[in-house]
C-alpha cells in the first residue's frame, strides 16, 4: 500500500530541507514525496529538481491549497496527506499509519497526536486529536492538525474532496467539515505522528486567517454561535474523557536546522498541552 506525501512549497528551501528527510527516513512503507513548488526564488530551485528522494513540480499555482490539490491528483497512492514545510513525520510513524488502515478497512480518515516545537525543535506543547465535531468546529477552531491527518484516495476518487481553493489559510477546516457532511467514517491514532513548527511565519497567525476563521465562525447557525461556549465545554470534556489532556515524560526525533543531517532526540520531562494564543 503506497503513501503518497504531498508538501506545498514557496520561498522555504531552509524548512523543506529538514521535511523532505523526515519522510526519506520512514522505514517498512513504500512512500511517494511529491513537492508542489511555486517558482521559489530563495535558492530551492538549485537543489530540488535534482533531489532524488522527491518528485517535483515546478509552476505557478493559486495558492497553497491549489498546490496541494495538484498534487493530489498526481498521487499513485491509497493513502493520502500532505506536509508542510515546517513539518515533520516522527520515526516510522508512517509505516504505524499504513498498519492502522490495513487493520481498518472502514476507516477512512484518520487523525493523530502533534508535537508542537519551536524554531530550534525545542518542545512547546503536545495535541493529543479527538474526532472534530462540526459545530466546535464552525464556533472555536479545527481541533486537529492537517500534519497528522491521513485519509483513504477514495474520498477523491468518489467524493472529489479537494481543497476548496476560495480559502487561502482555513481551508483545512473547512475540508474537514465537508468530510463530516459525507459521514465517512474517521477513526483517531493515538500516537505522535508529526511535528508542527512554530516558525513566527505560519500562515495561520496572519491577519487574513483570522479573517478567515472570524469568516467561518459567522457562517454558523445562530444557534450554534450563541451556545459557542457550552460547545466548547463540550469539546473539552471529550478530551479530557479520552486522555488529551494528560501525557507523561517521552522524548522526539528531529531534523533541526543546527544538525540537518540527522535527527537530534530531545526530551521532554514535564510536556504542557496548552500553546501560547491557544483557547
């Protein structure tokens, strides 16, 4: 069962670098990298057409999600998702996803833990996912990170779930509520499958995000928006019955851009899952 990795890239040859080889080093699964890249004018385009751990694309698209709709449909396998730049996969995690989808033929999304790090792979906090629900999601925010999402190609090849390209930054968000109308069945992974990088340049902080998401929020029902807050004591019970709020010592493995030629283990004795701006 083949995976195929999708990672847009624009003007972040210094990141790319350090995804590409956290997908390279994944052991006992068949893998396919495929990078979406704009045009970049940072140096990217000296190293990545020649890199023979990728395939990839060179050409202007309409944005990141554009990107990763492309390279969608250029994918040749069963199992689905797409990384960004300033993510990584952890040690063979991919191989425990192709199990996990192996061992549930039902499923067909599915959604596992992130580690949250900063510029230097130092750790911030931990996201334990549980299944999204969609009126949390429409009244507070997407309570899982589309770095561990992982999904069957069915759900393109029978439902044309591509990314709606109207979004520039939410688009996830408004993915997974389209999956969540289809009543696919999802499943959660618990186990950390990647690792989001709080660079200061992520998209999701920018003003128009948080257009976007103040965008989302008003498209939900009047009831939903005036019960916002017993949603989200909802949501939070959820998580606090399914252990996400609670994580021992453990350690990670990352690329850093100090040691990019392999991955530096850190350790982590007293893990926090709250983020800074975080609700």
């Amino acid at each position: 069962m083949l995976l195929s990795i999708v990672t847009p890239s624009f003007r972040n040859a210094e990141w790319l670098k350090l995804c590409i080889a956290s997908v390279a080093d994944q052991e006992g699964v068949e893998v396919e990298h495929i990078v979406q890249d704009a045009g970049s004018d940072d140096g990217t385009l000296d190293w990545l057409p020649q890199d023979p751990r990728v395939t990839a694309y060179v050409e202007k698209d309409g944005g990141m999600y554009d990107a990763i709709n492309r390279g969608l449909r250029r994918a040749r396998g069963g199992i689905l998702a797409y990384l960004n730049c300033d993510e990584q996969y952890l040690p063979g995690v991919l191989a425990r996803v192709r199990g996990f989808f192996q061992d549930h033929p039902d499923i067909d999304a599915v959604f596992a833990d992130t580690i949250v790090v900063d510029p230097e792979g130092q750790f911030i906090a931990y996201r334990k996912a549980v299944r999204p629900l969609k009126h949390h999601i429409w009244v507070s925010h997407l309570p899982t990170f589309s770095c561990s999402t992982f999904f069957r190609r069915d759900l393109l090849d029978k439902h044309e779930l591509y990314f709606d390209t109207r979004w520039r930054d939410v688009g996830d968000a408004d993915w997974v509520l389209r999956l969540l109308d289809l009543k696919v069945k999802t499943a959660v992974l618990r186990c950390y499958t990647s690792a989001f990088t709080r660079t200061g340049e992520n998209m999701n902080f920018k003003p128009n995000a948080l257009r976007e998401k103040e965008q989302m929020h008003n498209s939900a029902p009047a009831w939903a928006r005036r019960s916002s807050p017993l949603i989200v004591i909802h949501h939070r019970l959820r998580k606090l019955l399914q252990g996400a709020y609670w994580q021992g010592p453990f350690s990670y493995a990352l690329y850093t851009r100090a040691h990019p030629g392999h991955r530096t283990v850190f350790s982590v004795k007293h893990p926090g899952f709250l983020l800074p701006e975080s609700g």
